[in-house]
C-alpha cells in the first residue's frame, strides 16, 4: 500500500537541492545539518528513491530526485494558492455574500452597503435578493434583514438583533381633508379607501392590521399592491390613503403627504440575523456596521441594540 509523503520532509530535499548543499540548506532552513540530513535520509526510505548523488566533494540530486523537486515545485505553488485562499475566506475577501431584505431596504440601505463592501472586496460574489415573507430552512441567507415580532429568535446555526422599531407613517393626496395636519389619530382614517403596500401575511401588514383593530376598526383595501412604491402611486393621483413604515416614505412626490400617526401608532421591528459561520468574516463585518449606520441615521438618538 502506498504512503503519502511527508509534505516537510519533501520542503526540506527541495532546499537542499536549491542551496546545493546539506550545510547551505541548513543554514537557510535555520537547522542543524544533522537534522536535515535526517530529514532527506527518511524521505529517501519513504520514497524509495535515491535522491542524491556525489558530485566531487559535493552532492547533487539524482534524476529521480530532479523529478520530485520539479513536482514539488508544482504542490508548493498549489499549497501557496490554498492558503490564500483560507485567508481570503476567513478575512471575507473571497467567496459568496448571500443577503436578503425587505424592499424598502432595498431602495434606501442596501446599494450603498454593498457598494462599500465590494470597494474592499472587489472578488467577492454576490446572492442577493428582495424578501417580503420569511424564508424556509433552505432558503436562507447568510445576512438576513427582516421584519418579524420584537421577541424574534433565530433558528440553530444563526444570531439575530433588534436594529429598530420604525415607527409607520399615514400618506394622503396633497389636496385631502387631512392634508393640511402634522399627526392624525389612526382612527380618523376609518372611513377612507385604503391602498395595501404589501402582502397580508406579510408583519409589516400584520402589525397595521393589530393597531387598526386596537383604534377600533378594520380597514377595507380597495388596491392591493406589492410594494411601497406602487401603492404611494395611487396615493399620489387621490384613489386612496395608505399607511406603511417610515422607511418607506423617504422618497415622495409632492402630490403626497405625510402625516405621522398616534392612537396607536403602528409600528414594526427590524431585526438583523447572520449565520454563524460568517459571522465574523470581514465582508459579514461591513454588512453589519453598514446596516448599524443606517439605523443610527434612520432613528436620530435611538442607538440600536449592541452587536457583540
């Protein structure tokens, strides 16, 4: 049965065979001539192979010997390329980034984080996609934003933080009744036509959903749309009111206006959720304090939850 060679011992007879001798090769190596005399003699036994020969009061390496150092030339480079690439991973310079987040992340956040991540790690992959419900075991991502209930807790394999509790914002038509107000109370839109900008499974709808029961009434969706921004169109030509996280509103045309709302005020919480296996990377890193700026800037003086 063959035996796999002894990766220092075949260093060693190739810094023989370049110095040109035991004693050169020692010195370069920092060894004893002794031991790296061993050293040849046992991969010699290992190998089978005669690998040096006299040459005057010298030695030199045999064929056989020339033939192993051109191979080991070829494994060291390998070797080489390998342990860049451990390092590239670990320090998250190489490999795939797999985010995903909500919309309105999209739109504000996101462009701008990767854009930072990739001017530090230019060969870095990206898997990123728009996620408005919450994802099955095999779908996750390394880097998840989403919005879920204020006692969120991650599944096995993943760390998960509060960033924030947005609170939501009522949009009207520049010319409606309520128009002309600063802050409303959630049931003064009871009676209006509302325009859904989400699915209603989605938290962000769920929550809306909870504090209009809680203001004492259900509203009735006369639009339902997938997004933010095509539900603020139809605020914006007077169909209808609609009423969606603060985040949402940060790009409005002038034909629509934003009220903030009381009694209650709906609200949900953004968390932040990273597999454990990256978390530490460098890329992940980026990801995170990217995210952690945005919320600062986003919330005023509420600092988010620390990121240990």
């Amino acid at each position: 049965m063959s035996r796999m060679v002894d990766i220092q011992r075949l260093r060693v007879y190739r810094a023989v065979v370049a110095a040109g001798s035991i004693q050169a090769a020692a010195a370069n190596l920092g060894y004893t001539p002794s031991a790296v005399s061993q050293q040849v003699s046992a991969l010699s036994r290992e190998t089978g192979l005669v690998l040096l020969g006299k040459a005057g009061r010298g030695i030199e390496p045999t064929d056989a010997g020339l033939e192993l150092v051109q191979a080991a030339d070829t494994l060291f480079g390998q070797l080489a390329e390998v342990e860049a690439k451990v390092a590239d991973l670990r320090e998250g310079r190489a490999g795939t980034l797999s985010m995903s987040y909500f919309t309105s992340a999209a739109m504000e956040w996101i462009p701008e984080i990767v854009q930072r991540v990739l001017a530090e790690h230019p060969r870095l992959r990206l898997d990123l996609s728009v996620r408005e419900l919450p994802a099955g075991e095999a779908e996750r991502t390394d880097v998840e934003l989403l919005v879920a209930p204020r006692d969120f807790a991650a599944p096995p394999g993943f760390r998960s933080w509060p960033l924030m509790d947005e609170p939501y914002r009522a949009l009207v038509p520049a010319g409606h009744r309520l128009a002309e107000r600063c802050t409303i109370e959630l049931a003064e839109l009871a009676d209006e036509r509302w325009i859904a900008h989400d699915s209603d499974h989605a938290w962000c709808v769920i929550n809306l959903k909870r504090a209009c029961v809680a203001a004492g009434f259900s509203p009735t969706y006369s639009v339902r749309t997938a997004n933010h921004t095509t539900a603020i169109a139809f605020v914006a030509v007077g169909i209808g009111v609609a009423v969606m996280p603060r985040l949402c509103t940060e790009s409005l045309p002038e034909s629509v206006v934003t009220l903030e709302v009381t009694n209650p005020t709906p609200q949900r919480t953004v968390h932040l959720m990273v597999r454990r296996a990256v978390e530490h990377t460098h890329a992940v890193r980026l990801v995170m304090n990217g995210l952690i700026d945005k919320v600062r800037e986003a919330t005023g003086d509420i600092v988010p939850d620390a990121i240990a």
